[in-house]
C-alpha cells in the first residue's frame, strides 16, 4: 500500500507523526504503535468469516488477503481467494463478480 502522507495524530498529548510520502502500511503500523503504545491489536482469524462479517459491504481478494495476513508477513491472495471460494461453495460466502476480481460478502 503506497499512498501518500497522512499525518497521523493519536494522542491526549498532541503528538504527531507523518510517515513521509509512498510508505507502506507497516510504517503506519509503528506510527500507529509509538502514538498508542496501549492500542490493543487483533490478530488476524484463521478463517474470512470474522471480516466479511465486520465490514458486510463487502471487500475484494487482496483486502481479505491483506487481513489475513499474520503479522509483516505478505498478503497471500491465492490462499485467501481459495477460501473465499470453499466458504461460497459451503453457503457462507457469495462472490459478485468485479472487474478481474470479486467482492466477497457473508452469505
């Protein structure tokens, strides 16, 4: 995720901190951590379910990739998207068609 700088201003006390231009989310990720060390961070399910439930507007392959995702690892869009096909398969998912992709909602 390249996008451009967006300050990020977290605290009681004002603090501020801007990650510079084209900085991946894994800078944001220690901005976010030094400007609320106390955050509580989720770790990522096992299983789609728990985020086509929390965002159900939907998301596309590499947002689930991308949540899936332990830790810094990188995003595996193919895992991801081949357990998006088995929950469609199981009744727990549907996939609209969108561009080269899919956007994926609970069922």
């Amino acid at each position: 995720m390249n996008d451009p700088a967006r300050p990020l201003s977290l605290s009681p006390a004002g603090r501020r901190l801007e990650p510079g231009d084209g900085q991946s989310a894994e800078v944001y990720d220690v901005l976010v951590a030094n400007l609320a060390p106390g955050l509580p961070r989720r770790p990522a399910p096992d299983d789609p379910a728990p985020l086509l439930e929390r965002f159900p507007e939907g998301l596309v392959t590499a947002e689930v990739a991308a949540l899936l995702a332990q830790g810094n690892d990188a995003p595996d869009r193919g895992a991801a998207e081949a357990v998006l096909l088995r929950m469609v398969s199981e009744g727990r998912a549907t996939r609209a068609a969108l561009g080269h992709d899919a956007l994926w909602r609970a069922a």
